[in-house]
C-alpha cells in the first residue's frame, strides 16, 4: 500500500530538465497559475482569445494567398495584398503581445465577494544563465482607486527543486502564498 502512494506521488510530481531554463520557468508559471486560482481568482482569458483570433485571421490570410486560383504573373497584385494585410496583423499581433501582455503569466478577474474592482497580472522572469526567479503581482488596472501597490520576490530556483529537478511544491506553495498575501496586505491608493 505503501509503495503506491510512493509511486502516485512520483507521478504527480512535476519533474523539470534542469538544464533547460525554459523547461524550470514553465514548471515554475504553472503551478503559480494554479496557486492564484486555488485561491479564488478566475482567470481573464479575452486577451488570449484576441491573440487566437488574430493568429486565425494571419493563417487564414496565409492560406489563401497560398490556395488562390490563379498562377503567379496574373495574381501580382492580390498575392501582394495578402502579403501586406499578413504584415499588418502580425506587427499588430507583436504590439499587443509587447505592450499589453509583457511577462504576464496570468491575468485575472476580481474575485468574486471583493470589494476591489480590479483583477492581478502575474508575471514572471528567469533570466538565461541565472538561477533567480522574479515573481512579481499588480493589479490589471493600475489607474484604479482600488489597485495595491506591485509586489515582487526575486529568488533562487535552488530552494524549490530536488537535484533530480522536482519541484518541491510545499515551499513553492508557500512562497507564492506569501506574496499574494502581501499584495493583498497593502494599503490601497487614495486619489
């Protein structure tokens, strides 16, 4: 009986490639994603839903300048106006991503019984070749009367994973509890 509680645990356990940044970084986005929601927050998905759509409208664009009827010579023109309008919605797709997204990770309506108006972005960093893990939660509206201050951690990797690369989900849990807990604890803007 024993040993399958071992083996289930070993299964549900999230393993990383520690050699691979972006296998850590993922792992780590996941389950701070999981924490946020665990505690009562939904996530606000209509701007991944603008980002398919656009990427939609891209392939489709893609798709008939490559499936269009005529050969090339006759359709100069049309095959140049699907390049420009494919040019258009990617610089368009790149602005959103850059400007409004950044390093977001999550982004989340208020929860539901708050009497705040404003939902969090969670967003993270793992820089290439460095061990230290940023973390930080704002609010979704900044220019809200009810938005608290941003709160960050930066810390080490080191302290969440096994030398096999499994994350220990206990401290991480914690961590992450603790910043939600003090982004919760600030004192709100006055206008």
């Amino acid at each position: 009986m024993q040993e399958k509680k071992t083996e289930m645990a070993n299964k549900n356990a999230k393993k990383a490639n520690l050699l691979d940044h972006h296998s850590i970084k993922h792992i780590l986005d996941e389950s701070v994603s999981e924490i946020v929601i665990s505690r009562g927050h939904v996530e606000d998905v209509r701007m991944s839903n603008i980002r398919l759509f656009l990427g939609t409208i891209i392939i489709v664009i893609a798709l008939i300048a490559q499936f269009y009827n005529k050969k090339f010579p006759q359709n100069q023109d049309f095959l140049i106006g699907c390049i420009v309008l494919y040019i258009v919605f990617n610089g368009l797709l790149q602005l959103i991503i850059h400007l409004k997204e950044k390093n977001a990770i999550l982004v989340t309506y208020p929860p539901k019984g708050s009497y705040t108006s404003t939902g969090l972005v969670v967003s993270s960093k793992l820089p290439r070749f460095s061990d230290e893990y940023t973390l930080s939660i704002a609010s979704a509206d900044p220019k809200s009367i009810s938005a608290g201050k941003p709160v960050q951690f930066t810390k080490s990797i080191t302290q969440w994973f096994t030398k096999d690369g499994v994350l220990v989900e206990g401290l991480f849990w914690k961590d992450v509890e603790a910043l939600i807990d003090d982004y919760a604890a600030e004192p709100k803007k006055s206008k």
